[in-house]
C-alpha cells in the first residue's frame, strides 16, 4: 500500500464528520460537545464552545432560527434537541472577567457598510485582529434584523448573570461588540460611493440586509459575489449578508456566520494569501457521518417549567441528556484492540502512515504494538458503513515492516518456530489411506485441531474413510497462516509449496478440511487446491452411529450457543453447515449476539495471542459473556481460549465423534507451549494404530524429568517457554558446570541461548534425571562474553 | 547479594558486560563472577532495564 491509498482508505472512516446539528449550523456550532457538557453540569464549558463558534452568543441565543433542528437525529426518535433553548441557558451564566489582552495594532483600515449581525460580526472579528475598523450604519441602530425577530423572545431573560429585557441584553451585547470599532451613522452608501470608500481604506465589507436602499446591489455585477469568499469584481471589496441570498427570511445564525466568514475574506485579502483555499467547508452543510440507531429508544422534549424564564440548569441538563451524541464508532464498538488504542480508524491509519512512510522506521514505537496485535479478523470491515478493513491496514504494515527490516524478529518468533515443528519431521507427513494406493481425498485437520482433540480427529478420519470412495489420504502440517499474519510472506510461501508438493504426491485429491483458518488461508495462497470443509462433508455422508452420545450424556436435548471464528465471516456454507451438524448430534441451538458475517476473533488470529496476551484476554472475556449456555466452536483455538477463560465450550467435533470419551468443554485445552509435543503425539499414535508404522525416527528424550507447578506452568506459558526449553537449559548447565548458585535457598540458576531468547531457569536436581522447577524468564538481548551462552542450545 | 558462581565457589561481582540486540552493541555493568567471568541478570532486571532497551531498540 502506498501512501496515496492509504490516504484513500483513511478518506473512508467518517467518525471525524460534523453530526448533522453541527453540518446544517452555518457557524458549526458543536452542539454535540455543547449537550455532552451541559448533560454532564459543565456549563461553563458549554458556554466556551457558544462562544468559540459564535460571535454574537446573545443575539443568537435569543433568535436563532435553529437550521439544526430540523436534521437532529434525535428528531426520529422523539423530539429534536432543543438546541437554542440551551444556548440560552448557557448564557445565562454569570459573566467571567473580560480577556484583558488588547491585540497590537496591525497593518489595515476596513470600513464596513451596513451595522446588522452580518456587519457587527466582521466589525467585531476584523477589530479584534488589530485592524482599524469602521462601521457605517445608515438607520441609526445598529443590529438591523434582530430587531423584528427578537419579539418572539419577549419577558425577562437572564443574561450574563444579570435578569433584564431582552432588547436590553441584546443591546448590551452589540455595544459591547463595537467597543473597538468605529461607528458612524452615515447617509446611505450608494454605488456612486463605492470607489472613494475603496479609496479610503484597504478593504471595503457590504453587509447589508435586505432592504438595500443605496441599490448597492448593482456595484455586485450579475453574478453576485463570489460564494465562498464574498470577492465582487472590485479588489478588496467584499460582500455578503442577507441581500446576498435567495434563502427564506432572515436568520441570525446565517448574518453572524457570514459576517466572521466576510471577516477570513478580509484578512486573507491584507496578508496576500488565496481567498478560498482550504474553506470548502464553510457554511451550512450536511453531514456524512453514519449513526447507527437501531437501538434508539424514542425519548420527547422536556420543555422548561417556565417558558418565559427557560430552562433552569437541572431542566437544561435534562434536556441535554436527550442528544445521541452521534458517532460512528461502529468498528470501536465491536473490537476490543480498536478500543484498546483510545481512538478510531481514521486517527489510527493516519498514525501508522505517518510512521512508516513518513518517516519510515522512526516513528514505530507508536504504533508497533498497534500493528502487532490486530487480529486481523476483518469484523471491523463487516460492520463498517465504507468498509474499512484495519485487518487489511495492519497486515500490510506488518509486511512492510518486515520488508523494510524494522521487524524485531522476536515478536512472532513463538509462532513461527511452531509452525516449523508443524511443517518438520515431528508431525508433517502425507500417506494413502492404508492398504489404498491413491487418495480421491485428503483429510488435512490443521496443526492445531489435532494437538487439542486428537481422538476425535482419528475418529473423523476414520469415518471420512468408510464413508467415502477413492481413497482417504492423510495430510499433515501447518498451512502457513502464522506467517501470514506475521507479515512473513517468503515463509508463508515455502509452507504453501510444502503443501501442493505433498499435496502433489498423493495425486492431488480434494482436500477436506477441519480448520477455518487453513480454509480461508488456502483459498488466498493456493486457490488451484480443490478443498471443502469437514463439516460441508459431514452433512453430506452423514453422522457417525455413536453420534448424539455427547447430546445425551449431557441430558435431555441441551442448548449451545455457536461461535462462529472469524475465519468463517466469508463462508456462510460452512457456517451453515455446523449449525446442521450440531441440530443433528442432537443439541438445539442459539445465535450470539456476534455470529454469522459479525463474528468476532478469539484473539488467535492475527497472533495477537502471541503480542499481547491481555488484550486477548480481555477479547475473550466479551466474548464468553454473550451468552450463559456451552458455546460449541468449530476452530480449535476458539474451543481452548473460551475453556481456558473458565467458559464451558465445546470442538464441533465432540459432538459428532464423542463416545465415553468425547472432549470436555469444562476443560482448557493443551497450553501453547504443549501443542507441539502433543501434535507430535497425535501423528505418532496414528501413524503407529492405523498404517503399523513404528519407532519414530526423532523419538523424545525423556532422560530429563521436570517438576513444574501449575502456577509455573501459566507463567511458562505467559512467557511463551516451554518444558523442552527448560529441559535443554538444565541439560546444558549439569553438563557444563557453568551455573549460579543461590546460597540461601541452594537453588541453581542456568541460563542460555534458546531461538531468540536468553532463557533463565531456577531449579533444584532432585537425582535420577529429575529436577524441580523455581522459576523461569527470558530477555531477548544477548550477553557476548559469557561463555555458558555462548553455545546456544537447541535451535 | 547471595548469589555465587557454583563453578569457581567466588561471590559475584559487578563489571561492565558486552551485550548485543537487533545489530546493536552495548555494555552494561552487571554482577558476574570475577574468576571465570560468568553473568547474572536477574527477573527483575530482564524485566525491568533489558526490557526497556529491548523496547528502545525494537522502536528504531
Ligand atoms: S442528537 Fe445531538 S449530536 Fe445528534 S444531531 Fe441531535 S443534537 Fe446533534
Ligand atoms: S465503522 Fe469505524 S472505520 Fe468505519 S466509519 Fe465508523 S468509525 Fe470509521
Ligand atoms: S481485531 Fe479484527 S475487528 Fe479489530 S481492528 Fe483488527 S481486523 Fe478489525
Ligand atoms: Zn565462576
């Protein structure tokens, strides 16, 4: 991915869009924030947002014609906000000391034609910026159509702190505005009297209203001003206001906007620079963010007690509970890593542009966890309104980090190693069905369905065998799924060649298979296998005689919950198939609240496992709470990660092959660290029951026993060591002598190079091979003049 | 400190350790034994300052 279609896939997430209340309000008011404060009694804070987005608060407060009503969401679900009945409580509060600190005085004279809101604002805007402003009103008051709107809001308001008429406030207000500014209560200005009023200053504003008597419209030319800018055709004279459009009525909203829009104008035009650039998005709009409100409940308008007085501060926070505070967030609130970051797509892709192509290497730090413990499940996509895959933007940055060699190898080097001893002599292998000579089929159960569930995955092949015709071979191995995730796409490639080569070699029969990350991985690097699932299958030849046992061992016909693993988001046959599988075994069935194309990750996938074991946790904790019946998962590192977070779950495949000794869901499966020997196992056992093949060539080496408790084994597990490490460790410090010694426990302490890793162990020889265990831990630098490390144990 | 160096029966002592991560080369003083020059990084460190320098290198 290069940087443009980064940027392009960054353009997707909306969450950064104005909700529709503050896109349809000409000043961009934040409404949102506004209610979020003012529901949360800080109305000071709401006053500041008023105040940062309007000029002329009172005025605005008391007569706004409310554009973003109209479009409030809430207004589908009951009333819409009542958006200037808020304003108008949070200026009611007592006024703080004005901001003591005069701008200096700078370059330019503006004279502004016409003392309305439009007028009063630019004045005000352009004063407080150091120009030296006058402002030319022909009527003799200023505030022009605030006048015949301000009856509506008639009896005593309270402004500032202070209870008075509201004409009173309003004139408080606008006096105030041009306390800086020049007012001259001229004649009218006509066309005529244009040029020497151009003359005389740097920039001329026309922000008249309505009732234009010097018929200065005709200085605008036919095409009126320009829209963005309020350029006419004369340099330097600016126009805008009422006059200027076509719309219905006036509002304050609109003439104050326009004046602070008039005023940017201006002071582009003095310091030289584009009048329009960068402000497409001035003015009135709509919105583009997406708001799901599936799940809105209709809640109505809370009109204040008084009318007259208007809301009081709790009838106001009242009120201002009702906003939805529109969001996004669809993919934050479906994914624990997104919310893990604190922010959203749009914030986290700019962050991962910026460092790896920005500055490539530099700014990693940031966002390297980030990338590395994505799941890449793809749930983001699936609920995302423009599809934003952060899967597809995380893998991408995992494969460019590894291109580019910024990729510290020890992040996935677990997973990896695990793979090897997947795809090695250990357990890789491919034969025909025995006494067969060719394989119509292969069985390729994954590498870690069989290290969890051996017996029922010879089970499985066993029955695919009498049930179906041409030959049932027996495939073995690791698809290379973890080095895809690791962004590893060299290795990733020489798994996929293992595979069709021994695919290859049996003839090239169609693959079945029990994994749905093999599946998913398969169909994107060797799409020329032909390949199905074991469930598709299933469904198809039928169920074993002794199906249904587990149902019935359970009692009467108990309820599930299926999870469905995200590597089935694009396969609905396949889903569709364990749901039938799992009615025909006998069980009735129940839908999570995220199943189907909305599955979630158990944190396997993507090895965030591997990356971040507590976000995985936290990922797995939502997920077993979706539901209080046994869940039934159809991917093996589903089935353990829910069991071993104490969530009865059962494998597919217990309920289909279960006799007296089907799987338990109440207990976790084999930890990481004890998959490769227990893989091993499986392919030894079967090898040796169903082809007679005997004694392995590579058999363990049980000479070295090791006592370890089941606190150590979960910080083995934590830190990814396994017993074979440590065994290799103690082989090597008995053998060598070079070991520490703590003398108030007599504990040994050795340590050596194992893969990646300096691996420390604290034990005690017990005699006769055997060895008690203390602890263990691992640092990744590597000491250089040590000698007990300088042969490295083990691969 | 209790811990001795089980080969040469010598308490340990601090002395600057050449180590090395992602390419880069370092010395820091750590405890070993001063007759055959064995080190000892304990828990706590390898958790501690090596984790840190490992999370500064890994960030370059
Ligand atoms: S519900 Fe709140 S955030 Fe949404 S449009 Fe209405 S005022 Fe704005
Ligand atoms: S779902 Fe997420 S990525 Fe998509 S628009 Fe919403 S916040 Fe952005
Ligand atoms: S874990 Fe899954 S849902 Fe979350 S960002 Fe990654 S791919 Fe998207
Ligand atoms: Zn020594």
């Amino acid at each position: 991915m290069d940087q443009a279609e980064l940027r392009a896939l960054e353009d997707r997430c909306v969450q950064d869009c104005p909700p529709s209340c503050t896109a349809a309000c000409p000043a961009h008011l934040d409404v949102r924030g506004m209610m979020s404060a003012v529901a949360d009694g800080r109305l000071a804070e709401a006053l500041a947002l008023v105040r940062a987005a309007v000029t002329l608060p009172v005025a605005v407060a008391l007569t706004c014609d409310q554009p973003c009503r109209p479009v409030c969401l809430r207004g589908e679900h009951g009333d819409a906000l009542m958006v200037r009945a808020i304003e108008r409580a949070c200026v009611a509060l007592p006024a703080t000391a004005p901001r003591g600190r005069r701008p200096p005085r700078r370059r330019g004279s503006v004279a502004v034609v016409g003392g309305g809101l439009t007028g009063i604002a630019a004045a005000q805007e352009l004063a407080g910026k150091g120009c030296r402003v006058t402002l030319l009103e022909r009527t003799g008051r200023l505030g022009g159509g605030v006048w015949s709107a301000l009856p509506q809001a008639s009896g005593t308001v309270v402004v500032a702190g202070a209870a008075g008429s509201p004409a009173a406030a309003v004139e408080a207000e606008l006096a105030a505005a041009v306390s800086d500014v020049t007012v001259s209560y001229a004649e009218a200005i006509t066309a005529g009297d244009l040029p020497a009023l151009r003359a005389a200053h740097d920039a001329v504003i026309l922000a008249f209203g309505v009732d234009d008597p010097g018929c200065l419209a005709t200085a605008l030319g036919s095409t009126g001003p320009e829209r963005v800018s309020g350029a006419t055709e004369i340099p330097g004279v600016f126009a805008g206001g009422s006059l200027t459009r076509a719309s219905s009525g006036w509002s304050a909203v609109t003439s104050m906007a326009d004046g602070r829009s008039l005023a940017v104008s201006v002071r582009r035009y003095l310091e030289g620079v584009s009048l329009t650039a960068g402000r497409e998005g001035e003015g009135a709009g709509r919105s583009c963010l997406h708001v799901e409100r599936s799940a809105v409940e209709s809640a109505a308008a809370a009109p204040p007690a008084d009318p007259q007085a208007g809301y009081d501060a709790t009838e106001a926070r009242r009120e201002a509970g009702r906003c939805l505070q529109c969001a996004c967030l669809e993919c934050v609130k479906a994914c624990v890593f997104l919310q893990r970051y604190g922010s959203y797509p749009k914030q986290y892709v700019r962050q991962i542009n910026n460092s790896l192509i920005l500055s490539p290497g530099m700014g990693y730090r940031a966002s390297k966890t980030m990338i590395d413990s994505c799941a890449l499940c793809g749930l983001c996509a699936a609920v995302c309104p423009h599809d934003l895959n952060m899967g597809e933007v995380c893998l991408d940055a995992r494969r460019e980090l590894v291109e580019k060699g910024y990729m510290p190898p020890a992040v996935h080097d677990f997973a990896l190693h695990d793979m090897a001893q997947a795809n090695g002599a250990d357990f890789s292998c491919a034969r025909h069905q025995p006494g067969a000579a060719a394989s119509a089929f292969a069985f390729y159960p994954g590498c870690q369905l069989p290290a969890s569930r051996p017996g029922e995955v010879r089970a499985a092949y066993e029955h695919l065998a009498s049930r179906l015709d041409g030959g049932v071979g027996l495939l073995l191995g690791c698809c290379g799924a973890p080095a895809q995730w690791a962004g590893r796409e060299s290795l990733a490639a020489e798994a996929t060649a293992q595979l069709r080569a021994s695919w290859e070699t049996l003839g090239r029969p169609q693959l079945i298979l029990a994994c749905p990350s093999c599946q998913k991985t398969l169909m994107e690097s060797a799409p020329e296998i032909p390949a199905v699932s074991l469930w598709e299958v299933l469904d198809e030849v039928g169920l074993p005689s002794g199906c249904g046992a587990a149902a019935v061992a359970v009692g009467g016909s108990p309820v599930v919950a299926v999870a469905d693993p995200c590597a089935a988001r694009d396969t609905p046959a396949v889903r569709a198939a364990a749901r039938h599988l799992i009615a025909r075994a006998g069980f009735e069935l129940v839908e999570l609240p995220w199943s189907g194309a909305r599955t979630e990750c158990c944190g396997w996938g993507g090895l965030q496992v591997i990356v971040d074991r507590q976000l995985t946790q936290a990922t797995v904790a939502r997920r077993v709470a979706e539901d209080p019946h046994d869940y039934v998962a159809y991917c093996a590192m589903c089935r353990d990660l829910f069991a071993g977070s104490g969530k009865r779950a059962w494998h597919l495949v217990d309920l289909l092959f279960g006799g007296p000794m089907f799987g338990d869901p109440a207990l976790p499966g084999p930890r990481l660290t004890e998959r490769q020997q227990a893989r091993a196992r499986f392919r030894r056992d079967l090898l040796r029951n169903a082809w007679g093949e005997d004694g392995d060539p590579r058999a363990q080496d049980d000479s070295t026993q090791l006592e370890i408790s089941d606190e150590m084994r979960q910080k083995m597990d934590d830190e990814l060591i396994g017993e074979d490490d440590l065994a290799a460790v103690i082989a090597a410090s008995e053998r060598s002598g070079r070991r520490l010694l703590d003398s108030a426990t007599g504990h040994c302490l050795g340590h050596a190079r194992r893969r990646l890793v300096t691996l420390w162990v604290e034990y005690s020889p017990l005699g006769q091979g055997r060895f008690a265990i203390h602890d263990t831990y691992t640092h990744r630098i590597e000491i250089l003049d040590d000698e007990a490390t300088e042969g490295r144990v083990g691969p | 400190m209790s811990t001795v160096c089980a080969q040469c029966q010598v308490e340990l002592r601090q002395r600057d350790v050449r180590l090395r991560y992602l390419g880069v080369e370092f010395t820091v003083g750590l405890p070993a034994c001063p007759v055959c020059g064995q080190v000892y990084i304990s828990e706590e460190v390898a958790h501690g300052r090596m984790r840190e320098v490992e999370e500064m290198l890994e960030s370059k």
